[in-house]
C-alpha cells in the first residue's frame, strides 16, 4: 500500500519535479562541468567533494546538481532554503552533523537553496563550521556570489557557472517527458508537432523548468479537447503561454527579412521602424548580441564621421547589454537603436575603404615614398629611407604643404570624400583647406 501510496504521490508532483534528473548523465547542458575529465564529474569520481556555490540562471539544475552530488557521495545531505531559515535551523543540523560525525565519522554536506537571501551575520554563522569541516557547503544562488556572499565564505567555496540550457537541449527534454510513462507524460499518449516544441523551448530562454511547466500546461489543454486528436500543436502551446508564436526562424529567411529591416531602418532614419523590427526580433529569441554587434557595424558604416560618438555609444550599448543581461538589457539596446536611427548619417569613410582596395587590388604593393621609410639601419639611412621627411609639428597649423605619403603612381588620389552632414562638416572643411595648401 505504501508503494502505492508513493507512486500516486509522485505522479501529483509538478512534471518539472518527477522528470528531475536523477544522474549527472540525465542533466540537460552544462557540458563544461560534467562528462569525462570534467571538473565536477572527477571531483565526484574521487569523493573529495568541496564546498561549492552554483551560480546560474533559474532552471539550469542548481538543485538538481546539489542532490546528486550528494547522493553520489558518501556523505549525509542537509538541505535549508534561506527564504524559509535561519541562524536558529542552522543551529539544529550544525547539532545533527557533529552528532553524526562522531558516531559514524560521515562527513554532512549542508545545501543553503538561494544563500543570497541569506544576510551577512546569517552567511557569518556558517563560517566556524564549513572551516572546521563540520559541514562541506553546497550553495545556490541565481545572483552573482562577489556582491552577494560575504567575502570570507566566497574564499572557503569553489564557484561552479551554471549556464542556461540551450534551446535544442530543452527540445530533447521535451521529448523524453512526452515518451517517459513513468515519470513524464507517456502515459497521456501524446503527439507534439515540432514548431510547438521547438517554441516552448525556445520560449524557455534556457530554463528546464519553466519549459516543463508549460508542456504541462499544454498537455492538460491537449487532453481536455472533445473529439479533437490528443496533440498539442502550436495554438496550444500559444494558449499554454499567452504568448503569440512571432513567424522567425534565427536560421532561414525570416531572420534576414528582419534584420535587414532593422538595418534599412536606422540608414533611413526611422526610429520607429527600427524598435518596432528590435522588439521582433528580441521577443522570437534572437541573440542580443546578435543585434548589439550589427548596431556597432551599422555606426560605423553608416553613421561615421557624421557622428562620431556614434559607434561609442554602440560599443557602450554592447558592453551594458553584457553587464546586465536579459530581461533589462533591451533597455540599452532600444537606446542605441533610437540613437543611431536619429543620428546623421555618411558612409564617407566605409566607401573610402572600398575605394583604397580597389586600387590595392588594381596596382598590387606600390612601393611607398623613401621619405616617409622607417630608416632603422645605416644602410636604409644611406639609401635614402627617411631622407628629407618633414615633421608635420614642426610646421605651423601641424601641417606640411606639399607632403606627398601615397605612392607615386596614385599621387593626388582622394579616397576619403567627407559629406556636409554633422561632424563631417568640420572634417570636410578642414581637409580643404589642407588640400588647397598641397595645390
């Protein structure tokens, strides 16, 4: 009857709870920390597990690591969440592990879930203990441990990066919960169309858990349907979500279609269109960065010397996005977008480029002028390397009329042509006067 009991029990439990992993070769991701020689797999190999913080985004399988971890060794496994205890539940398992220590000689691994809840006197209270070994610590946390955890307890623990879980590993996940009759929904004896997974994993942004929550859904909406085939289809998963499926596919045309239209966008000075095509493609699950490195592109080719704090402000964008991460990090992006969009705009110094290689492909390695040769050696000094150069501050304005620096076959060629426009203006004017003063 207890079997029983158990079994019916677990099948109440969440689907993300039964289809927990239970071995280190059931966990979806993580490849830099489990697997052959890697780090956390060969510390449990050898049982010398340490104190450890898992630091990661939710649902990349902290706890689940902690559990096996612990099941793996021979150790007892305590386990606090620091929402829900304190200084005093510490207390009472510090008591258990030192009883059980002398009587067994079991090392205890204590696992603190979301230890950043915890204050500085709380994390304070576990120092005597992780150092004297009473307990080997197992921490969690979704926020940066540096700011977080107090500076003597981060240098008594390994931190272990938790990465989220990729959409395709999510998708495999999906699909062994649909087949899985012991644990997952096998028995429901569902089909699953491949855009309806492939957009719940997608969706998940590398969470496990939140993808299991909404095949759940999605499956109890497949099951309930009156004299409609048990399947669940990307309608359902869109009602699972509240969430519209957007028609983009980040490796086929679609992906093109929109990020050439956020491209043509900012050229043409639409700020609108270009948030509007920046939304698009952040809610379909394009990489971020993805975006922020086309912006940094697009402000120096497009923007230029028209504006030069142009590209500054897109290498700021990338570096912000960086440092914060989604789901703020739209923010930066929409700031960026609208900035370049409004910025003026000149493609003077790209085409300038495209001009000069046209001739380096034409004319091949034209030599270049001996006045202006490096002359390191006597012997280049005596063939005339450096002969007669000019030093421009030397020179009233720090110019030298008449100086000639482009080889002798494309003497007077003018590559660099500035617009009118912004910043380029006081470029344009300036090299004009220069130029007039080479004759």
């Amino acid at each position: 009857m207890e079997d029983l009991f158990s079994k019916q029990e677990a099948h109440r439990a969440p689907l993300a709870e039964r289809m927990r992993p239970r071995s280190l070769e059931e966990i979806a991701g993580q490849g830099h920390l489990i697997g052959q020689g890697r780090p956390l797999t060969a510390l449990i190999e050898a049982d010398t597990i340490p104190s450890i913080i898992f630091w990661g985004p939710p649902g990349t399988g902290k706890t689940t690591l902690a559990r096996i971890v612990a099941g793996k060794t021979k150790a007892r496994f305590h386990h606090l969440s620091a929402v829900l205890s304190g200084v005093g539940d510490l207390r009472a398992i510090i008591k258990e592990a030192r009883s059980s220590r002398s009587l067994s000689g079991r090392p205890n691994i204590l696992f603190v879930d979301e230890i950043h809840r915890w204050n500085k006197a709380q994390q304070d209270a576990l120092l005597p203990h992780v150092e004297d070994g009473t307990i080997t610590l197992i921490g969690s946390t979704t926020e940066n441990p540096s700011f977080e955890v107090i500076g003597p307890l981060l240098s008594r623990t390994k931190v272990y990066v938790l990465e989220p879980i990729e959409a395709g590993q999510i998708a495999d996940l999906i699909g062994r919960s649909l087949k899985d009759s012991d644990r997952g929904l096998g028995e429901m004896k569902l089909a699953a169309d491949q855009e309806a997974i492939t957009f719940i994993a997608e969706s998940a942004a590398g969470d496990a858990r939140r993808a299991l929550n909404t095949l759940e859904i999605a499956a109890d909406l497949a099951s309930g349907r009156k004299g409609k085939a048990r399947r669940i289809d990307l309608t359902t998963v869109e009602a699972a979500l509240q969430k519209k499926s957007l028609l983009y596919d980040k490796k086929g045309e679609e992906h093109y279609n929109v990020i050439s239209a956020f491209i043509k966008s900012m050229r043409g000075s639409d700020p609108d269109a270009a948030v509007y095509y920046l939304a698009r493609m952040l809610e379909a699950g394009e990489d971020p960065l993805f975006v922020a490195r086309r912006m940094v592109i697009f402000a120096s080719e497009d923007v230029g010397n028209a504006d030069p704090h142009g590209v500054q402000v897109a290498i700021s964008c990338m570096q912000s996005f960086d440092f914060v991460g989604m789901p703020e990090g739209w923010i930066p992006l929409a700031q960026c977008a609208t900035y370049l969009a409004t910025a003026p705009k000149s493609n003077a110094s790209y085409m300038s480029y495209k001009r000069a290689l046209a001739d380096v492909n034409e004319q091949g390695a034209l030599p270049t002028p001996k006045h202006i040769r490096n002359a390191p050696t006597k012997l280049m000094k005596e063939m005339g390397y450096g002969k007669d150069y000019k030093y421009a501050h030397d020179f009233e304005g720090h110019f030298v009329p008449g100086e000639q620096c482009l080889p002798d076959k494309l003497k007077g060629r003018r590559y660099y042509k500035p617009t009118d426009i912004g910043y380029e203006r006081n470029i344009s004017e300036r090299l004009k006067g220069w130029r007039n003063k080479k004759g």
